[in-house]
C-alpha cells in the first residue's frame, strides 16, 4: 500500500513536469500508449487467452474511456491552473463519488448511516479545499479545480462498470485492454487537437513521461490489484489518504507549489470522512459506546 501511495503521489508531479512541454492530451496520449504496451507484454509473459466476444472489447473501450480518457485528460489539464498537490487531495474525493455512483447503479449497495456521515463529511472537505469564495468569484483556477471533480466522478463511474462488465477478468487482462481503449481513443484525439505525438522533447519531459506511464500507471496497475486481493478494497481506499501527502510533498520540493490553508483543513476532512466509510472509526465508536454501558 505504501509503495502503490508513492507511485500514485509522484505521478501527480511527474505529469505536471511533462506539461512544461507538451500539453494535456499528449500527456494522457503517451501515457496510456506506453502502460499499454508494458501490460500487453504482461499478458503475453504469463499466456492469459485473449477474450474474443465483441462485447468484451466494447467493455473495454468504455472503461478506458471512464478509468484514464476522462479523468487523466481532465486532470492533466487542471494541474495547468492549480498546483499538484491540490489535485491529488480533490482525486480523493473519488472514494466519495465511488459510494453514491455503487448506491445509484448497483442493487447490492446501499447508502447506509456511517456511508452517509462518510459522505457529507467527504463532501465538506471538498468545499474547504476549494473555497466557497473560488466558487463565487468564479476564475480560471475555480474551472481547474471543478475539472479534477469530475475526473474524480468519472473514476467512480469506472469502478461501477467494472462491476457490471469484469467479472471474472483477469486483471492483468482488464488493465491491458482498458488502456488499449484508451488509446484507440487519445491517439487520433491529440494528434488533432495538438500536433502529432514525438519524442523529440528535453530530457525531464522525457523522463516524467517514462515514469507516470510505466512505474506510475502500468506496473501501478498490477501493483493495485495485487494488494486488492491481499488486503481488501476497504483498506485499499486508504492509499488514497497517502497519495496525497506524497504529491504535496514532492510538489513542494520539486516545484515549489504552495497550498492554502483551507486546502489542509479540506483534506483533513476529507480524510476523516474516509475513514469513516472504511469503518473501522465507526466500529471504535461503536464499540466504546458498549464497554461505557457495561462499566456504567
């Protein structure tokens, strides 16, 4: 969990070091073609087969859409106006957005009271880390910061389409053909919009590319499911209460980026509310309510 914390964190810098250069799309563009390539190779290495129903690839195709098209692009672009470390405390709210998209699409889950104080105070601690005055004096960085919500919304939706669409994939598989999706779609779409893709570029735009695509997204990707199946999706959330301390961090080491104080005291929020959906304070309280009527 802490290596898969430090991989996401550094990514967030990473990316942004690589707009320096290039923009947005062709960020996303490198970053999916390349991880594609690492988990197509994966796949070949341990001989999974290869699905052959149209229905599977077309699955694919909409989840490399959700899981990397929209929220990578939307990201990328945000981190042009707001500092690194911002967008990896707003990328948390994804946990949040998760609970209500599971309650409104999938029958075996439910908005329970701990979900629903996890919620609210998730949400609270978005609102702190954005600021309601950015909200009322609506500006570029105000634009920025809503444009990493919604790669957070679409994450969320993406973990609901891998419930109705992947089961019984093998992950290595699921991951490697998500982003073959991706790229069918990020190619053609940044060659328009920005100039074709080169690697003509300075050597830190070329080592932030190499980082966020391999270590950062492919090998994350084979990292993320494995501690899924060790520990649990429930203690898998709590890595994205350490990627952000990592992205601040190395913001501020790297870049020099600077937070509001609000943003702080949004993440702790933030955070708190994590921690409730997780359970775990929620059964403390529970449990410490019980051993005060027994010594009562």
């Amino acid at each position: 969990m802490g290596l898969l914390a430090l991989l996401w964190g550094a990514s967030f810098v990473a990316v942004r070091v690589a707009l320096d250069e290039i923009g947005p799309l062709t960020s996303v563009a490198h970053r999916v073609f390349w991880a594609m390539l690492v988990l197509w190779a994966a796949v070949l290495l341990i001989r999974l087969p290869l699905p052959r129903e149209p229905r599977i690839w077309g699955a694919f195709l909409v989840m490399g859409l959700l899981n990397n098209v929209i929220p990578f692009s939307l990201m990328a672009w945000g981190q042009l106006h707001i500092p690194s470390g911002l967008t990896s405390i707003l990328n948390a709210a994804t946990a949040i957005f998760g609970v209500l998209a599971a309650a409104v699409f999938l029958a075996d889950e439910r908005i329970t009271p701990r979900k629903a104080l996890g919620v609210c105070l998730g949400f609270a601690g978005v609102t702190t880390a954005i600021g309601l005055e950015n909200l009322k004096n609506f500006d570029i960085g105000s634009l920025a910061q809503l444009a990493v919500l919604g790669g957070a919304m679409s994450y969320a939706m993406a973990g609901v389409w891998a419930r109705k669409h992947f089961s019984g994939q093998p992950p290595q598989l699921a991951a490697a053909g998500m982003l073959t999706g991706a790229t069918l779609i990020m190619l053609p779409l940044a060659w328009v919009v920005e100039g074709p893709l080169t690697l003509d570029l300075a050597p830190a735009t070329i080592a932030a590319i190499a980082y966020y695509a391999v270590p950062a997204t492919a090998l994350a990707y084979l990292l993320y499911y494995r501690v899924l199946g060790m520990a649990g999706s429930s203690n898998l959330m709590l890595v994205t209460l350490l990627v952000a301390p990592v992205a601040i961090l190395l913001g501020a080491w790297l870049r020099d980026e600077t937070l509001r104080p609000a943003a702080y005291s949004g993440f702790a929020l933030l955070a708190l509310g994590l921690l409730v959906l997780d359970g775990r304070i929620w059964r403390l309280v529970k449990l410490w309510g019980t051993q005060g009527k027994r010594t009562s």
